[in-house]
C-alpha cells in the first residue's frame, strides 16, 4: 500500500502532526490519537447504553412467541411479562436525556407450581443476561444470622462472570416474596427480621443503588475487596403463591355475608387478578414495598389438558427427557395417551402443579429405569407405559415373561 508523503494534518480534525502527540497516516487519509481516543469512546458509549439493540429483538410478540415454547397457557401473565421486559431494555438504551423513564418491576402471584420461574427463567434465555433465582426464606436482615439482601446482587455478579457490566443489566428473581410477609403485632414482640426487616431491606435495592458486594459473595470485612455495583438497571421480579391473599380480595369484593345465600366461588385465579396494593399491604406486605413493584399478574392454577401438554408438547417435556435417558441403554420408551391422562390426573389430585409432573413420571418410571440393564438381557427393546402400569408399580426386580409382555416388545 502506498502512503501519501503530503498528509501533515488529520483528516477529521485537520490538526496538523505537530499539534498531536501521534498522526497514523494510511493512502489518502490520516487520523490521529485524539480523534482515534474519540471513536473509541463513543464505541463504548454506546455499547453500555444499548446493549441489546443490535442483537434482540424488544418486540413483546416475539418475546411472548419464546415463552410459549417453554410454559404452557399463563397468557396474560406472558403479555404483562414482555411488555414489561421489552420497556425495561428501551429504558436502559434510553439516550434521551430529557425523558427519564422510571424502572417497572414484577411481582407474580400464584399456586405453586403455575409456573413463575419458569416464566422468569425463559425470559433471561431469551435476553442472554446472567440471572438468579433466590428464595427470599433465606434472607434476613443485615447483621442477623442469614443472608442479606446484598446476597442477591453477589449471586448475579458470579452468574455473569465477574462482569460488572453484564451484572448491572441482569433479572434477579426472588421466590417465595409472600413468606416475608409482617408478622401482626399480636403473633410477636420480637423483631422481624426476616418478615418485614426483609422487605425494608429491599427497597433501595430494587428502586436503585449502589451496593458494595465481595468478589466471592462472602460477607464484608473491613479490609477486605469489594466491587460496586449499581442495581439502578437490574430487573426484580418477585414471585409467591400468597396463600388467603383470594380471601382478602373476596372479602373486599363480596363482603363478608355467610349463610346460605352467601356467594361461593373457588376461581381462586379469578380473585387474584383484581387484586389492588391494599390488599397486598393486608396480606402483610409494607406500602413501601408495594410501590416498587407497580407491575403485578396473578397465574392461574394449571388445568388438566394443560398438565397433559405440559408432559409433551413444550421445548425439553419431561416426556423428551426420559426418552432420552431410556434411549442411553438402547430401549425405546413409549406412553399410551390414557397414560399420559393418568399421570395428570394423580398431578392435578396432589395440587403440586407442574412439578408434581416430574415427580409422579419418577414414581412411575423408577422401576423400569431400575431394571433397565435386565430389560436388555432379557431381549427387551421397547418399553410402553400404560394407564395400568400408572398406578401399579412392578417390582424392583428381573421381569418375568407376564411383565415383560406387558411393558414392551422381546426381540
């Protein structure tokens, strides 16, 4: 490449060489440190005010389309869900600095097992920020045994590699919020340090500020490193069944009247959508509290066809994953629809939700996974569960002939 013997000034500012500390000249052009400084920070700049623009789409249709793989109904709870998440990443790109837009946390109500953190969780694989999952039991408030709220924002900065940047974009999702619920002053004179201490302990950290974790998420010493982290733009959502929370809301609503003629409902779903923050502040948690979450939806209470979807139809189904687990000792695994029905069924009797798919797909598997290797010496190659097989466990022993020709095909 040939170089120009005449460019003595940059070709952007116009400085001549002696003027700068250094001028790198190429063909016809020529640019020096400070304008090369320059570019570089506006690079930066704009890599941390808009780290998602250019890589994800903040369309809430398309974030609803994600979460349809992985959580099976819940759509009022998706679309309250994107729209939030797609407002909160345009807020973090916001370069407008006329226009401040204040940060909208979630809260999520709803039995157990309705899907809440599955929600949270398919959200931060969609975005490909770090995310945590804390259970709010576990934390106290500072200086008594316990973790503090800081826990939280450690677990994030080890999730996103040490990476201050990463971590101050990041979606903590703290389970179980309706357990730190204020104790009346009736149920104890002691201080409630992990009830109400809790949630006092929360408020600048979900509104926003700057906390000073250790690196290995241990507690502070004196002398010991730290990191700052501003939570201004990390993501709460908080999730909790809020068990009696429907009553204070029915109480509301329907009055107390009891009686033959008084109004029975059990849409337990139904109650927690309207929901208003005095009923929250009943149920026990502080105004306070309540204010930095100003985006809430209730989940409903999975129905039947929703727990047989559930067990087939979304992206990695507990029914894909054992398939695969049988595929591993090269026996196919099958399951009668009327199976499948069962399964459900047991699920939907024990109230346990969507996870109680799993653990009634163990109960029912557990012997035939037991028996796999003398599946194979038996020249069993096929494994089909029936409705019968559901409620009936085979023993934790070789087949005899009857069962074999029961659970699958011989070779």
């Amino acid at each position: 490449m040939k170089q120009s013997e005449n460019l003595d000034n940059c070709s952007f500012c116009h400085k001549h060489k002696d003027a700068v500390v250094k001028l790198i000249v190429g063909e016809d052009v020529a640019i020096c440190n400070e304008c090369v400084e320059l570019c570089q920070t506006l690079l930066v700049d704009e890599h941390i005010l808009t780290p998602l623009a250019h890589t994800i789409s903040l369309d809430p249709r398309l974030i609803q389309k994600h979460l349809d793989q992985y959580v099976i109904g819940q759509d009022r709870a998706k679309m309250v869900l994107a729209v939030a998440i797609a407002n909160h990443y345009k807020r973090i790109g916001n370069q407008d600095k006329n226009t401040e837009i204040e940060k909208v946390n979630i809260l999520m109500l709803g039995p157990t097992g309705s899907g809440k953190t599955l929600l949270a969780r398919s959200v931060a694989r969609y975005l490909d920020v770090p995310f945590v999952i804390a259970d709010a039991t576990s934390l106290t408030e500072a200086g008594y045994v316990g973790d503090d709220v800081e826990s939280l924002i450690s677990r994030l900065y080890a999730a996103s590699g040490n990476d201050i940047e990463k971590t101050q974009r990041g979606i903590v999702f703290v389970d179980e919020i309706d357990k730190v619920s204020r104790r009346s002053e009736s149920q104890s004179i002691t201080r409630d340090v992990s009830g109400e201490g809790v949630q006092q302990a929360l408020l600048k950290l979900v509104e926003g500020t700057k906390c000073r974790i250790t690196p290995t998420g241990g507690r502070k010493h004196p002398n010991g490193e730290t990191v700052e982290i501003d939570t201004t733009n990390i993501l709460f959502i908080a999730g909790g069944a809020f068990v009696g929370l429907d009553n204070i809301v029915k109480s509301r609503i329907r009055g107390t009247s009891i009686g033959f003629q008084a109004e029975v409902s059990s849409d337990r779903a139904g109650d927690l959508d309207q929901v208003t923050p005095d009923d929250l502040v009943k149920f026990g948690m502080i105004p306070e509290f309540v204010g930095r979450f100003p985006s809430w939806v209730a989940l409903n209470e999975l129905a039947l066809k929703d727990l047989i979807s559930i067990l087939t139809e979304i992206k990695h189904s507990y029914v894909d994953q054992y398939k695969w687990l049988f595929v591993q000792d090269s026996i196919k695994l099958e399951f009668a629809q009327s199976a499948l029905e069962k399964v459900a069924e047991n699920t939907l009797k024990n109230k346990t939700g969507a996870r109680g798919l799993h653990s009634e797909l163990e109960r029912v598997l557990l012997p035939h996974m037991f028996n796999l290797a003398r599946y194979k010496e038996q020249g069993i190659d096929q494994v089909k569960i029936t409705d019968d097989l559901v409620n009936i466990p085979i023993e934790l022993k070789a087949p005899n002939e009857q069962i074999a020709r029961k659970i699958g095909n011989s070779r």
